[in-house]
C-alpha cells in the first residue's frame, strides 16, 4: 500500500511541478495544463483508471491550495530545518527560498504531500524522504493551518465540492434504451425521474443508487456523485463518455446537421468533437458529412485518432495534426465547403474549480483577474496574471476571425471554460466589432443560465450567450456563443461548391426555426423575440401537454389564460425528448 500510495505522490508532484515550470508553452512544443495531464497518465498506462479521481484530486488541490500550503509550512519552521534534522535523503527545503525569505518555487513533492495532510484525506502514505519528514509534523502542521484560521488569516474551511458523474451517450456506438438497460443491469441503478430543475441543489440531490436525466440537455444522464466509471465496459467500448456536463454545452450549441462539413480548431482530447460525431449520427436522414479535428501537438494528436477509433467515428472523423491557423480558408482551398466551425481554445481555466475545492472558495463570474497580486483567482496552473489572460483573450479573437474567413461557413460555436468577461463577452463583442458577415446567436435557447446582466456594454449580446456555474448549473463555469452568417452574406463563388450547398441550404432553414434574435454591432439595445402570429384555433396538444412539436410553425394558437413565456420549437423539441425519455 505505502508503495503505490509513493507511485502516486511521485506521478502527481511531476504533474505538479510541470505546471509550475515556466517551460513547454511555445507553439511547437504547448504546455499542457493538469487536467490533460491527468488524462494521459490515465490512458498510457501510468496511473490505473480506479485511482484516476485520487490522482486528480492531489494535483488540482495542490495546485489550487498552494499559497495556503506555503504559508503553513512556513509558519510551522519546515524551510528553517537545517540539512541534519532532515531525514536521509531529503532535499533542503530552503532551496525553495529567495534572499528575502519569501518562496520562489516549493519543492512540488512538498506541495503534494502537504496537500494530503491538511486539506486532502488527512493520511500520510508513502516511503520518500519528503513523506516521512511531513508525517513527523503532521500534528504541528494541522495545529498551525487551524491557528491560522481562527485568527482571520486564512479563509475557514470550504467543504470539497461533490459533483455528480455525468455521462454523455455516444449514438454512433450504442441508444438510450442500451445505456439505460446497463445502468440497470449492471451497476444496479435505478431511474428515479427526472430533476425538478438544474441547478446544483436539483442535481446534486441523485441518491445512492439511482439515476436520472439532465433536465435540460440530451443525451446526458446523472449518476451519484463519486460513482467510478473508470472500469466500466461501456466506458472502455467507447459507447457511453465520461464527460462534463458544461463541456457537452458547445456541440449542442453548434448543433450540426448529419451532412454538414466541420472543423474542430483545437480538438484533443476529442470530448467536443466526438460529441458533434454523436449528434450528426443520431440525426442520421442521409449521407455523413465530415469532421477535421486539428491539434498541433504529437502527444495528443496520437490520443486524438485513438479515441476517434475507440469511439467508431472514423469513416467521418479525421485527426488532422497541425495548427488550425495555418489552415487555408481562402476560397476554392481545401476547406472551401466548411459549414459548421468548433472553437475550444486555450483559455485560463479560471471555471473548473468547481471539481475539486477544498479548503479555497470558487472563482465567481463576476471575477477578473487580479491586477496587483499578479494571480487569477483560484486558478491552478492556468495563466499566472491578467497580462497572460489579455493574450489569451487576444488569441482567441484571431481564431474565430481566422474561421470566419472560410467561404461557405454558416455557423461557429465559441466556448471557454473561463469565467472571466475577458475571454468571455469581451471576446464576442471584438469579434462582432471586427467582421460584419456573422451575428451572434441565440445558443441553446432551453438553457437557463444566459450572460452576464449587470454589464451595461453586454446588455446585447447577454440573452444569446450561455454560461455555467457550479451554483446555478452544477457543473463547473462555463461559456458558450454562436455565431451564425447574415443571410446573404456568402463570399463571392462559394455558392458554386455543390457540396457544401446542400449544407448550407439546411443552416438557413434551421437558423429561421431558430428564436429570431437579430444583433448589429453598432447597438447595444437590449434585443427582443420576433412577434408571434394570433391564430384563430387553439392548438388541442398544447392545451392539453403545454407544448406543441410543432412550435412557432403551429397553424394553430398556443396562447393560454396567463402571459406564456417566448419559447421556439427548439425548447418544444427538447421538452418532448426529455418527457419521452422520462416515460420510456
């Protein structure tokens, strides 16, 4: 047991010490954040899948908790120790330490260790010289972070944020009746209805021993938190996906249609873009379309096209390594009949505290990045000030401009895992500002949880974008924007490519079904829905069900007694899929 627990001290403090080395962040080699890094020492072999969520814990709490960490250490005398009362072997601690006393980088095996003993299981396990030092002070240790929390000096103690286990269906592999069917079968579950809303109180509460539905996305279904799926059959065929359920916001936002020709600009692990080869196979009416999934790293582009594999998309799914912004979007080029654009891209990373904070609190949306201290807030390996966020905000506007100069495209979904305005509402409104061939759109119109409401600037644009939090969405933060094309905003030839025409004549017929927000970069007027049409007849299966599947296009009225809520029939449609799955 002390052996493996130091394999994974070991595994965890080079995962650590990665993230805070300054190296590794140039185009040709990226640094690669914890999460991803977790990921692949699960998939290669280096840590077994059942201590995957240990692991993750160790990391993003180290890393999360850091200045915490130091502070206790320091008060407590570890970086004062002269060489002779270390154990054998161990490496002076005072290394760590510039002329004026203050840390310049721990020792990251220290952080590690001292994450375990605090703020992680309290337990001391394993053999290093470093274990045995810690678990000596180990009393010392606790008694000094509880003195310094009764005097004010550190924040009291957040208990760790539990989210339930989400899983995505993948439809190229398997339907909801199979994955409900194992659910029950093999793991025992039982279906217990669907949750009165999504927030994280709603979703939080699946018991022990049962499962329920996303409320308001397809396709998801909700286990109890800390159920391990890591060993599962389903998992390792391929044919459920252990994803988040903020991440699976951008594929249903950009809402591909099955012939519809894609790209995703930064795509591994390949969550995203296999989630938009699931929904193209789900809709399947005709011929596939096809998916370039880009990403520049080696590493990671060999996981890509495994996965790709693993998860049967690749007739139609292609892992192309390089750079999306030395892609050719001019037209007649290779990607002259691209309709449908995914952008993920590198971003702070300030939204995914929500899974493992402990002892620290979440970073809210309303947060920027602090200016004086030089640090975003809880942020963990991520951009280290606000500088480095304004270049990442900077880059993410060349992206989305790069990919709106490809000549048939129709419809682009932008998302971070940012909280921060920055890389968020900032980006949108720049965007819009430097081209006049997109809009911005209304994503996922069933979503409840739209932009930020008390920023004057934003007051356009607010209603058409998604965002995410723990507290309102019980997920981690989160944002999402479409963008569509203005109608007869197509460059000049592209109506040529045969193609890519049929796409794009089923965008337009889709974009008109959708909730009619129209946005022009020189207002900041907040935006309203179209007029709906008085009929004269009153629909039988909306009085009797409150909604209708055919929506706006009812030939019928929908009006009811009270003032009805605006909603298109992309909500009705939604309705229907969750009452049907609930019932079946």
């Amino acid at each position: 047991m002390a052996d493996t627990a130091q394999k994974l001290i070991a595994l965890a403090a080079t995962i650590v010490e990665n993230v805070l080395s300054d190296g590794g962040d140039s185009k040709s080699n990226p640094k690669m954040g914890a999460r991803n890094q977790v990921y692949y020492a699960s998939i290669n072999g280096e840590c077994p899948k059942s201590l995957v969520p240990m692991l993750t814990a160790m990391v993003s709490g180290a890393l999360k908790s850091k200045k915490t960490l130091i502070k206790c250490a320091k008060d407590d005398g570890l970086f004062d120790l002269r060489e002779s009362a270390l154990p054998d072997g161990c490496p002076a601690l005072s290394d760590g330490l510039t002329l004026n006393g203050q840390i310049r980088r721990p020792n990251a095996e220290l952080l590690v260790v001292l994450y375990e003993v605090l703020l992680g299981s309290r337990r001391v396990r394993g053999t290093s010289p470093i274990v045995k030092l810690v678990k000596s002070r180990k009393a010392s240790l606790q008694k000094t972070l509880a003195r310094r929390r009764q005097s004010g000096e550190e924040k009291q103690h957040v208990e760790r944020i539990k989210m339930p286990r989400f899983v995505r269906i993948n439809h190229i592999k398997t339907s909801n009746s199979e994955v409900r069917s194992h659910f029950e079968r093999e793991l025992r579950l039982k279906f217990q209805g669907k949750p009165d809303s999504s927030t994280a109180t709603g979703l939080s509460g699946v018991p022990k021993g049962k499962y329920t539905i996303d409320p308001v996305l397809p396709d998801i279904f909700i286990l109890p938190a800390g159920t391990n799926l890591h060993t599962d059959k389903m998992v390792d065929d391929g044919a459920i996906v252990l994803q988040d359920r903020s991440s699976c916001l951008t594929a249903i936002a950009l809402d591909p249609p099955p012939d519809a020709i894609c790209i995703d600009t930064c795509a591994s692990p390949g969550n995203k873009t296999l989630h938009m080869a699931s929904l193209m196979m789900k809709n399947k009416s005709k011929p596939l379309g096809k998916i370039t999934a880009f990403e520049r790293d080696p590493t990671r582009l060999g996981t890509l096209s495994r996965r790709i594999g693993e998860q049967g998309a690749s007739s139609f799914v292609e892992a192309r390594g390089g750079d999306f912004m030395d892609a050719d979007v001019s037209e007649g080029g290779e990607f002259n009949d691209v309709t449908h654009v995914l952008v993920d891209p590198s971003c702070s990373g300030s939204g995914l505290a929500a899974d493992s904070a402990t002892g620290s609190a979440l970073a809210s949306e309303y947060d920027q990045p602090s200016v004086n201290s030089g640090t975003l807030a809880v942020v963990g390996g991520g951009a280290s000030d606000s500088q480095k966020v304004s270049n990442l905000a900077k880059a993410q506007v060349e992206i989305l401009l790069h990919a709106m100069r490809l000549p048939n495209l129709q419809v682009v979904a932008y998302s971070t895992c940012s909280v921060f305005r920055e890389e968020n509402e900032d980006v949108v409104l720049e965007v819009l500002r430097r081209q006049s061939r997109f809009r911005c759109a209304r994503a996922i119109p069933s979503w409840p949880h739209r932009g930020l409401d008390n920023v004057p600037e934003f007051a356009a644009i607010s209603p058409l974008v998604c965002r995410a939090t723990y507290e309102k969405d019980g997920t981690n933060g989160f944002f999402v924007a479409r963008f569509e094309r203005i109608t007869g905003e197509l460059e000049v030839g592209a109506r040529s490519s045969t193609t890519s025409s049929k796409s794009v004549k089923k965008s337009k017929n889709k974009n008109k079904k959708r909730d009619a927000y129209e946005l022009s970069t020189s207002s900041t007027t907040a935006l309203t829905p179209p007029p709906k049409k008085v009929k004269k007849d009153p629909c039988a299966q909306f009085t009797k069900r409150g909604f209708c599947k055919f929506g706006p296009k009812c030939r019928f009225s929908h009006e009811t007694s009270s003032a009805a809520t605006y909603k298109d029939d992309v909500d009705d449609l939604m309705e229907e899929w969750n009452i049907i799955n609930e019932m079946g």
